[in-house]
C-alpha cells in the first residue's frame, strides 16, 4: 500500500505540474513578479521614512534639552551673582542631568542617522534593480509576445494547429467522399456499358448500339451533304443557261437586217 500511495502521489503531483505549466503565461509571472518588487520598494521607503521620522523627533527633543539647560546656567548664574550659591548648585545639578540626556539623544540620533542612510542606499539600489527589471520584463514579454504570434502563423500555415487542423480534417473528409462518389460513377458506367448491369429507363446503350448510332449519324450527315451539293449544281445549271440564253437574245438584237437588193435587168 505504501508503494501504491507513493505511486498515486508522483503521478498526482506529474498531472498538476504539467496542468500548472500548461496554464501558466510568463508575462504574467513577469508582471507578478514586478508587483512584488515594487511592494517591497514601497516597504524600504516607509522604513526610510519612519526613521528619518525618529530622527527629526530626537532632533527637536535635543533642542528643548539643548535650550532648558541653557536655561538652567543663566539661572545659575544669576543664582550665584545674587549670593544663592545654594540655588546655583541645584540649577547646575539639573544642567548636567539633561547634559546625560542630551549625550544619550546624540547618540540615538547618530545611530538613526546612519540607518537612515543605510536604507536611502538601499532604496536606491533596489529602485534601479526595479526599473532594470521592469525594462528586462517589458523586452521578455514583447520577445514571447512576437514568438507566440509567429508560431501561431506558421501553425496555421502548416495546418498543424487545433483550429486549422479540424479544417485540414474536413477537407481532407470531403476529398476523399468526392473522390469515393467519382470512382463508384465511373464504375458504374463501364458495368452498364459492358451490359453487367441493365438501366430499366433505357437510357444506357451498349458498345454496340452506340456504334450503330454513331454510323447512323454519320450516314444522315452525308445524305444531308449529298443534297446541299445537289441543290448547289441544279442552281449553278439554271444559272448559266439562263445568262447564255439573255446573251442570244442581246445580240439578235444588235445584228442588223440585210436588206433585200434587186437587180435591174
């Protein structure tokens, strides 16, 4: 059973790659692809951003710092100019427990400054990697796009693709029922011109009959011919007789009469 399994599970597994491969596009992927670069850009600028945020947080809080101890010295000054050494111990007692607060937010701030800095180069680099692969990616597609165009052309030229092949299949259905109809119509005329089968209308002949036919016809042809010759002769003879005979007739007509001449005795 565990051989069997195993078995089912590789040819599971075969079936939905090769279901897998068939409906994936690779533009698609590309496409997908370059989301996801840019999502991952659009993190690094909001990490870019929330530090430079912290830092101009530390920045202003150095300054209030920076100002109240200021503000400490000139009390303690004053302080001590009026004779309260007391209260100029204390103002300077508090000056040096933000000067501790102020050393430790300039650190905090040079720590969040070279962080920011870090991830603007960083940003920057993955921004280039984005747009060098958004060029690749546009090039990949327009590559497959031309690729898959010309094999569909030259499918359809070479009749090998599904839709042109159920064409090609009628086609060649057609020939061969056309070429089946000829070859029994012409079998069918020599077995009744041999007399194999007979024609109940009458209408097919036999070898025999079709010569008697064609002689007969010829016969009729040469009567015909016979005739026409003879009506062309009988009309040639009138003819001539008839223009000899008015030619006769003209020069009678012309010839002068001899009168009759006596002799005196």
């Amino acid at each position: 059973m565990s051989g069997v399994m195993k078995r089912m599970g590789m040819i599971f597994r075969a079936k939905a790659n090769k279901a897998l491969d068939r409906a994936e596009d690779p533009r698609e992927t590309l496409d997908y692809s370059y989301q996801k670069q840019l999502e991952l850009l659009q993190k690094v600028r909001r990490g870019v951003a929330d530090v430079a945020t912290s830092r101009k947080r530390l920045e202003l809080q150095l300054a209030q710092l920076n100002k109240q101890s200021s503000t400490l010295e000139d009390q303690g000054r004053k302080a001590l100019a009026l004779g309260r050494e007391d209260l100029a111990r204390e103002a300077l007692s508090r000056r040096a427990a933000l000067q501790q607060q102020v050393t430790d937010l300039e650190t905090q701030h040079q720590t969040l400054q070279g962080e920011e800095e870090k991830l603007t180069l960083a940003s920057q680099r993955l921004q280039a990697k984005v747009d060098a692969f958004r060029t690749k990616k546009e090039t990949i597609k327009a590559t497959y796009t031309a690729a898959q165009a010309q094999t569909r052309i030259g499918e359809a030229f070479t009749g090998i693709s599904e839709e042109m092949g159920d064409v090609g299949l009628a086609i060649q259905r057609a020939e061969d029922k056309t070429a089946q109809l000829q070859a029994r119509a012409g079998a069918i005329d020599e077995l009744l011109a041999s007399g194999a089968l007979n024609d109940p209308t009458g209408m097919a002949k036999d070898d025999l009959q079709a010569e008697l036919d064609r002689l007969s016809g010829g016969t009729d042809v040469e009567l015909e011919l016979q005739r026409m010759k003879a009506e062309l002769a009988g009309g040639s003879s009138s003819g001539q007789q008839a223009i000899e005979g008015g030619a006769g007739q003209q020069q009678s007509q012309q010839q002068p009469k001899d009168t009759p001449r006596f002799d005196k005795q």
